[in-house]
C-alpha cells in the first residue's frame, strides 16, 4: 500500500515516514493541506493520515473535500487534539480512525491495516489463494503451509495481484504502489520481482498479458 503522510512536523513526520517504511510501506510526505490535495490528483494511494493542525488550511477541511470529491479510501486522522468533539466531528465527516498523539508505531501500522481491511471488504488479516496463505500483519506467505520468504516488494506485488484476483494490473498501477517520491525505479523492476515471485511460488501463478501487465486468476 502507498500512503500519503500529511504532518507539519519535521521530526514527526520523518520519524512516522521511516518507520512505516520500515515495515514495508510506501510512504509520501507533505507538510501542507494544499500539498495534499494536489497529491491525491497525482498519485493512487490506498491510505491517508492526516493531522489537524496543519497551517492555512485545517485538517478537517482537507477531509470534508476528499470525502465530498468521493476519495474512498482510508483516511486516519493523527493529531494531538484530544477532546470528544473533535473525535465526533472527524468520524462525522469521514474519517475511518482517530490517532492521539504520541502514538506507538505498531499501533499506528495495526490501525492503517485495519481500516484498509475494512475498505477492501476482508474481515480477517489473513488472505488465501489456493495453497498460498499470506498474513498480512505478520507480512508471511506460506505455501502448502511452508513459510515462503519474500522480499518487501515482492510481498506487495503478490498482495496487491490476489487482492485484484481476476483483473490485469499494468506496470505503472504496481509500480504506483510500490515506490514512493524520490525513489530510483529500473524499466525492468516489476518483471524482476514477478520473476522472483515465479521462482518461489510457482511458474504458474503469476499470469502476464502481453502488452497490458500481470494477473493472477481469481479462484473458483
């Protein structure tokens, strides 16, 4: 998943930004409510966290706009605001979680998957195709109840493919969910990993239509 960090402050912001890319995410940073609007034109991301306090425009005017513009994906307010009020008037206006500051980076990561969860429909953190069981929290995959281990992006890719089961996905959607700003991406990098990904779990289940991108087929 690629996830928009919107944070004013400088150490906060960095800190939370490697962190999370630590455990496995793309993460872009802005420090500015106008910067993120212009952000979410840009770029497909599948989670916000949002502060409040931002300068010039508040956070809850950054989330009444992307909810009334009809963004669906998880939005999760940070902030250091702690009253009742603010919590109801940022769960009415569309917010999935409420985050006080300080938080606990686990915390925060278990939150970000569990209103991902919930906007994608699944109801547990473990998924299935076939024999292949991925536990999205632990961020295994086993195969035939073998742990199978997967760099970070293949992990991605192959999250990102059983949860689209069925659909083609082109390079620039994965690359789109695996590279924030600023990284280095090779012509070559996805058909690399889903060459490693072939390697690991099978020739067989990663699908490439030629001239379009990958699938893998949904189950029956």
């Amino acid at each position: 998943m690629r996830i928009l960090l919107v944070e004013d402050d400088p150490q906060l912001g960095r800190a939370t930004q490697i962190g999370l890319d630590q455990s496995g995410y793309a993460v872009d940073w802005v420090q500015s409510a106008e910067n993120a609007l212009t952000a979410v034109k840009l770029h497909q991301y599948g989670c916000l966290l949002l502060d409040l306090g931002l300068p010039k425009m508040d956070g809850m005017a950054v989330l009444r706009q992307l909810r009334g513009a009809g963004f669906a994906e998880a939005i999760l307010i940070v902030t250091a605001r702690d009253q009742i009020a603010d919590r109801v008037a940022g769960l009415d206006a569309g917010a999935d979680d409420f985050i006080i500051k300080p938080f606990d980076l686990d915390e925060l990561a278990a939150r970000i998957r569990s209103a991902s969860r919930r906007a994608s429909g699944r109801v547990s953190e473990s998924i299935f195709h076939g024999d292949i069981e991925i536990d999205v929290a632990a961020r295994q995959v086993r195969q035939r109840q073998e742990l199978v281990t997967l760099t970070s992006k293949e992990f991605r890719i192959l999250l990102m493919l059983i949860e689209h089961a069925g659909k083609v996905l082109s390079r620039e959607q994965l690359e789109e969910t695996l590279y924030g700003w600023g990284e280095e991406i090779e012509s070559n990098a996805i058909q690399v990993h889903v060459h490693h990904l072939r390697k690991k779990l099978g020739k067989a289940l990663v699908r490439t239509v030629h001239s379009v991108g990958y699938t893998i087929d949904k189950q029956i």
